[in-house]
C-alpha cells in the first residue's frame, strides 16, 4: 500500500487525537460526578433526568407542605385539647345543687372565673408568626376599642351582650394546604360555632327561665353564671342549662377534634407515599446520572494507555526517513 | 554517428534532470494543501532506420503529469462537505443544547423554584418572608427567560452575519475560480498539456468552497471546470461566476436569506436547495434548533405570564381588599371590557412565533385575530392555527378553561413581540402578593396562593397537553436530539473524509521516501548519461588522433 508522507505523520495524530478527547471526557465526568455532561450526550436519558428532577422538586415541595400541615394540625390538636378538659372542668364546676353552701358556690364561682379566662385565652391562640388560629381568615386584627383586636371578645361583667366574635364567619376561613398533587388537607378550624352556635337545634327553647341558660353563646353562659353563683338566684333549671350549653360545645368541639386526627392522620399517609416516592425518584436519578467511579476510572487508566502507546509510537516513527541514510 | 550517440546521451541527461526537477518540485509541495505529486512522462522518439536496422535515438519527455482520481478526489469533496455541515450545525447546536439544559442556565430550575414558593405562600399567606422568596423567584424566573431569549437573539444575529460574510468569502472563491479557469483554458488550450499548478490552485479553491457549500465538479474538454449546487443550480460556468448574496428573509424581517443571483433573478439557497457545506448547516440549524428554541422560549414566557397574571389578578392582596395586579409583563391585555382569558396553542405546521402583536376577540365559536404591524385580519376556530397572509403564525388559541372568555365581550392583545426579551416582574412589594381568593376577608387567605402553585402541575402549554416544565423538557429533549444526531454524524464524516483523504493523499500525495529513491534513481541516470556523452566524446576523440 502505498501512503503520502502527510497521512503518514497524521496517522499518529488521529489516535492522539481520539485518546486525548476521550480522556478529557471522562476527566470532566469524574470531576462532576455526572455521566451527562450535556443533555445532547443521551438525549433519552436527559429526558428522564429532567423529569425525575422536577418530579423530586415537586415532591420535595409537597413533603414541606406536609411538615407544615403537620405542625399545624398538631398546634390546634393540643389547643383543642386543652379546650377540652377546661370545658370539661368548667362543666364539674356547674354541676352543684343550687342549695349548696355560699361558700362553696362562691369557691366554684372564682374556679370557673380561671376557667372562663383560660378558655378566652385559648379561643385567642396565636401560632408561632403570631397568627390567631381560630379566627378564620383574620389573622391580624386592628386594635380598636370595639373590636380588642381578638376574634372572641368577652370581659367579665355578668352582663347579657353576646360575646363579640371578630374573626370569619362560620364555615367560611378555614386554610388548607396542598399536600400532594391536587390533594389538600384542612389545617385551621372556625371555632365560633363552638363558643356561639347559630344551629338552631342546639338551642333550647323550652328552657326559658333565666336570662341565658338556653342562649348558643357559652361566654355569656359561663359569665353569668359566674356572677349569679355566689349571689345564690340560679335554679337547678339553671344550672341544667349552663351544663347542657358546655355539653353542646364539648360536643362541637369533639367534631373539631376528630377532624384533626383525621386531618393528621391523611397528612401520615401522603408524607409515607411521598418519602417512598421521593427515595424512588432520586435511586433512579442518581442510577441514570451518577458516574460508575470504578468503571470510570479503569477507563481512563486504558485509555491513558493507548495515549501512551500512540505518543511512543508517533516518537519511534516520525524521525525514519530515507533520507537519514543516503549521504 | 557518434554525433548522434552524444545526443541520444544529451536526451538522457535532460530527462534526469527533468525527473530530478520534478522530484524537487515534490519535495518542495510536500505541505502544500491540494497539491498532487507530479510525475514525467517519458517516451522513445521515433528510431533511425539503417540498412542495419532501426537505431533509437535518445529518450523524449511526453508531458508532466499529476497523478490522481477524479474518483477518489470527489469523494473527499462529498464527505468534506457533509462533514463541514455537520459541524458548523453540532457547533451551534451544541450552544443551545448546553444553554437550555444548563442547570443554572436553564428554566427548568427556576419554574420549579417559583411554584415551590408560591406553595410556600399559601403553607403561610401573612409570612413576609414567603412573599418576598416568590417575589425573588419570579424575578429569577423573568430573569432566565431574559437572558435565554438574549442569548439565543444574539446566536440568531451573530448567524445573520455568518450568512453574509459566507455569501462574500464564496463570491471570492467563485471569482478566483472563474478567473483560473480562463487562465488554464489559455494555457493548456490545444497544446495538449496540462497545466499541472494551476490546476492544483483551482482544485484548493474548490476545496475551500465546498467547505462553505457543496458543489458539484464537472470537467469540461478545454480544462474548465463547472460548479453546480443543489439542484443543478450553476454556481461557476467555465470563466463566469455566478454571485450570491445576503438578502433579508421575504417571510421573516428578521432573518437573513442566501440567494444566487442568475440574469437578473434571485434563487432563494435553502435548506432544499444546499445540503452540505457550512452555509447549509448554519442554515439547518437555525431553522431546525434556534428558532424552535427562540419560539418554544416566547410561548413559554407568554403562557407564564397569561396563566399567572389571570390567577394572581383574580385575587387580593395582602390587605385583603386591593385586586391582585399583574404579576409578570402582560402576555394579554383586556380591551374594551374583554371578561375571561384565552389559552396558547400549538402551531400545527410547525412555524415558530411570529415576532410581532395581535389582537383577538371571541365570539363564542371563533376567534378574529388582528395583527398589529399590517392590521391583516383572520378568522380561527379554537385550536386552528392562524395563518395571515399564506404564512402560518405560529400558534392557535384557545378559551381558557378556568377563565373562560365571554363572548363578544371585547378584545385580548396579545403581546408576543419581544416579549422574552422584556418579560419583567411588576409587583414590587411583598404585600401586592395576592394570596387571598377574591371572596376573602381576612390576611390569613391562601386559597388564591394555592390556585398558582398548583398551575405547577396544570396542562397548560402544547394545546393543554403540558405542564410547563414538561413543555421546557421537551425544549431540551428536542434540542438535544438535534444535536446528539449532528454529533454522530461529526464522528461519523470525521472517519469519511479521513479515510477519502488518506485514499487520495494515498495516489496523490508526496512519499519523501519514494522522492529519495526517485532521486537516487534520476542521479544514477543522469551519471550514466554523462558517462555515455563521454564515452562518445572519447570516441570522437580517438577518431580524431587516427586522421591526425
């Protein structure tokens, strides 16, 4: 075969030249970890990459969400709670015969009154950003003298006004947040339908003696009843219906409660799905992007070889020349 | 007779030198690109009859003749021209492929950031801290979808310019040509040799030119060579060239054309008419990557901007009382008490987006669309594309789906002219968010941040096929597809045009070996010859001192 002295010095260098680029390829795969160094290297496989990545951002996004929802719920689960037991207490204190001594009532008058501010304190919970929980939609409000910039305002006076709610009106202003595609979960309650319901089954007409014993608001129940215990003017009749006042708010409060464990329980559920998933897509992620360190390696151990090989063999050669040997 | 043996030695010292001149010249052209070796000719001249028989007289040199194959020498042309193509496309392409798939580049990264953000409003609408991140993430949003469209206008530019400095180093080439082809005409004609450099001259040119488009050789007798491209359009015709030039594109102001002008008309080169060369490949990859690219980058930035001001404006803001503004630069402005909002489709045939304004309205069954720049007007059904003057615009429309458009209500604008370009965020303060839905009372609203951060996951693009990163990655997919081929076609016309060339440079090119044993060969020639002139000359001598 004959071959031009050009193509013969060139030979060398196209060797060199492929040894040398692939060398310097799988340096940069090394250095980045990464076996896709463009999207044109594996089209198919960028294809996947950018899908499980927004796949895990989204994901990601939504496991957020679900400690969000979690922390949320769990916050109004141990406010709720605590409403509870102070309902709870507030209906022991009430269930005590109108003929028992002065001092006694009194004695319960002024338990119910700690009670009373307790529960208003809870009503009026605020979140960590200093957000009230119950008061629907309005988490700040303006202080002015009307409204005691609460959602429940109530103050001890024994007086008959109903208590002034500030927040949204029920059902409306409960906030839910996404926690999976599509998949939202209610993380706030309105809690004015169990401190003032507007359900007209709970309210007892055919107890009409006394001022407010069969009124929905159960601040003005507990007020009044607050003012009148030690004074000694209740009737059973009365105090019958202070107590099935609180039955009817524990009751309500029961409903909010087991929306929450539901609520917590749903929340348990996606984030298990979620983690599953987000492990998923990130093992495949990394299976499809990260680069075969060994493999790698090995390959540029070769491939560092054959360059060798060629330079040596470039070396050898480039000096023969007939010339060298006619004098 | 022996004043004639003194010649026939005289015949073979001229032919040595001759060969030892021709090696010399080889030696000289061994990196000379297109030169092919030479080689002499040799021939007996006609014998001297005596009664004795015929006696030859000397050697005569034929010609000087390159060696070569016109075969061999087209199939490096062909390969290098595929290979020139394939380059300049990969180049470019390669560009746009790492640009758009670029993590900190690209926009799939900062669509996933703003709708994270905005799930982390609605996680917590009174949070300063939320809004001012979504305001952050849509500024980086705007920002990318700026510096992508920047970036690619500044590639389409700089191709306008590669077009016509292409169009003027080819009109040098053709010209040089022309020009050589005349001058070899004149030299060889009728003396039946070839003009062997001039030839070489005219086969580098060629080379040069095929480099920037593919040609087509055809020999014709007189030594002139004829160049065709494409389809048989004439480029060179023995000593006339044909120039081409730069011309704005008649479809799109924005693009430049190479056409070939030919008595007075000009024939449009495109992508069907040119299929190799660097000319072609800028072309192809223009209109097979950028402009796609540019286009999908422009429906991207006015759907984001369509869908998310149509959310954020149906909401309020922070005091729960002012209406959500726009939040990007409107893709689509109300006019004249226009209610609801149209969608983005596809183009059908293809086209991209047209860089210029319309206006739309609705009546229910069909959309009339208005452009801007001439006022033409046009009537689509939902989902047509629409098509002004015989030239497709490059999308439909559709009613929104959430927002549907009441008929006859008014008119849309619809602003897509450098709308990448300009895309800005407008809102500037964090309490402009609008997180509450419009019916709220209260600054703990999120339901309206929900809506925007679930259009993460609504099929909004590619006639409601897609989500917006999805429509991004098959940007990147389709990108990447175009320059992986282009890649594999490099490697593959590589290989191509080093085995053409090695086969040619195999006949044609220079061995300095084989020039050293050539002249060796012509040495040792050259010493008999003078040794037999004076072997004569001794016998002239001799003959001489017997008369004496």
């Amino acid at each position: 075969m004959r071959i031009d002295s050009l193509s013969y010095f060139q030979s060398s260098m196209l060797g060199m030249r492929d040894n040398q680029g692939n060398l310097s390829r799988l340096n940069q795969q090394l250095a980045s970890g990464s076996k896709l160094l463009a999207p044109k290297d594996d089209p198919l496989a960028m294809e996947k990459v950018m899908r499980l990545t927004s796949s895990i951002a989204t994901r990601t996004q939504f496991a957020a969400n679900q400690i969000r929802a979690n922390l949320a719920l769990n916050y109004e689960a141990t406010v709720v709670q605590e409403m509870h037991s102070a309902l709870n207490s507030a209906r022991d204190l009430l269930s005590i015969s109108p003929s028992s001594s002065t001092s006694l009532r009194t004695i319960h008058a002024e338990r119910l009154k700690s009670v009373f501010s307790h529960l208003v304190g809870l009503a009026n919970t605020k979140d960590t950003n200093g957000d009230f929980i119950f008061g629907g939609f309005k988490t700040t409000l303006p202080t002015t003298p009307d409204t005691g910039a609460q959602p429940f305002v109530r103050t001890l006076d024994g007086g008959l006004a109903d208590t002034y709610y500030n927040g949204t009106a029920y059902p409306d202003g409960t906030r839910s947040i996404e926690v999976e595609n599509g998949r939202t979960v209610q993380v706030s309650d309105n809690l004015a339908e169990v401190f003032r319901f507007t359900d007209a089954s709970f309210i007892d007409t055919a107890n009409g003696a006394g001022a407010n014993e069969a009124d929905h608001d159960l601040l003005k129940n507990l007020d009044h009843a607050i003012s009148n215990l030690p004074v000694g003017t209740l009737t059973q009749a009365n105090l019958n219906g202070y107590v099935k006042a609180l039955d009817q708010a524990i009751q309500k409060l029961s409903q909010v409660e087991y929306r929450i464990a539901g609520a917590l329980g749903e929340v348990a559920d996606v984030k298990g799905t979620t983690t599953a998933l987000l492990l998923n897509d990130k093992n495949a992620l990394g299976e499809i992007q990260q680069v075969d360190q060994e493999a790698a390696i090995i390959e540029l151990q070769t491939r560092q070889t054959m360059l060798e090989a060629s330079n040596s063999a470039y070396a050898k050669t480039a000096n023969l020349s007939l010339f060298n040997f006619l004098s | 007779m022996s004043i004639s043996s003194l010649s026939v030695a005289l015949s073979g010292l001229n032919a040595a030198q001759a060969g030892i001149r021709t090696t010399q010249h080889n030696i000289s052209n061994i990196n000379t690109s297109g030169y092919r070796r030479q080689e002499v000719a040799y021939t007996t001249p006609s014998a001297q009859f005596t009664s004795s028989g015929y006696f030859g007289s000397g050697t005569a040199i034929e010609s000087v003749r390159q060696i070569y194959s016109q075969f061999l020498d087209n199939a490096v042309l062909q390969n290098q021209g595929q290979l020139s193509y394939y380059e300049t496309y990969s180049a470019q392409a390669s560009q746009i492929d790492s640009m758009l798939g670029d993590s900190n580049s690209g926009l799939s990264k900062a669509i996933s950031k703003f709708f994270s953000a905005s799930s982390e409003v609605a996680n917590d609408p009174t949070s300063t801290a939320a809004r001012q991140n979504l305001l952050s993430m849509g500024k980086n949003l705007a920002g990318r979808i700026n510096t992508l469209d920047t970036q690619m206008q500044g590639m389409l530019d700089a191709s306008n310019t590669a077009v016509t400095s292409m169009t003027q180093e080819i009109n040098v080439l053709t010209t040089g040509i022309a020009s050589l082809n005349a001058s070899i005409a004149k030299l060889e004609g009728g003396s039946g040799q070839t003009a062997n450099d001039l030839r070489d001259q005219r086969d580098a040119l060629v080379a040069n030119l095929n480099k920037l488009v593919q040609v087509t050789q055809v020999q014709q007798p007189d030594g002139e060579i004829s160049l065709y491209i494409g389809e048989g359009q004439t480029l060179v015709q023995g000593k006339y060239a044909y120039s081409v030039s730069a011309v704005t594109d008649s479809n799109d102001s924005s693009l430049k054309q190479a056409v070939l002008n030919i008595g007075g008309m000009s024939l449009p080169l495109s992508g069907t008419q040119i299929k190799g060369g660097e000319l072609a490949g800028l072309l192809a990859q223009r209109d097979e990557v950028l402009l796609p690219a540019m286009s999908d980058v422009t429906a991207m930035a006015f759907a984001l901007s369509s869908e998310i001001n149509a959310i954020h404006r149906n909401g309020l803001q922070q005091d729960a009382a002012t209406a959500g503004g726009n939040f990007f630069t409107p893709a689509q402005e109300q006019v004249g008490g226009a209610s609801g909002w149209l969608s983005l489709g596809t183009s059908s045939s293809g086209s991209r987006i047209a860089n210029d304004n319309y206006s739309a309205s609705w009546d229910g069954s069909a959309f009339t669309v208005v452009r801007e720049s001439d006022g033409l007007s046009t009537t689509v059904s939902a989902g047509e594309e629409v098509v002004m003057d015989g030239v497709a615009q490059g999308f439909s429309l559709y009613p929104h789906t959430t927002f549907v458009p009441v008929a006859g209500s008014g008119t849309w604008n619809l602003n897509f002219k450098s709308l990448a370009a300009s895309m800005s965020m407008i809102l500037g303060n964090t309490t402009e968010v609008a997180a509450a839905a419009s019916t709220a009372n209260g600054a703990g609203d999120n339901r309206n941040a929900l809506a925007l951060a679930a259009l993460r996951t609504s099929r909004v693009l590619n006639n409601q096929q897609s989500t917006f990163e999805q429509a991004y990655q098959q940007t990147v997919t389709r990108t990447a597809n175009n320059a992986s081929n282009a890649d594999i076609s490099v490697s593959a016309y590589t290989t191509l045009v080093d085995e053409s060339t090695s086969s040619q440079q195999g006949l044609s090119g220079v061995n300095l070996d084989e020039e050293a044993i050539n002249l060796v060969r012509f040495q040792q020639a050259y010493q008999a010859s003078a040794k037999a002139m004076s072997v004569a000359s001794a016998i002239f001598d001799e003959l001489l001192g017997v008369v004496r």
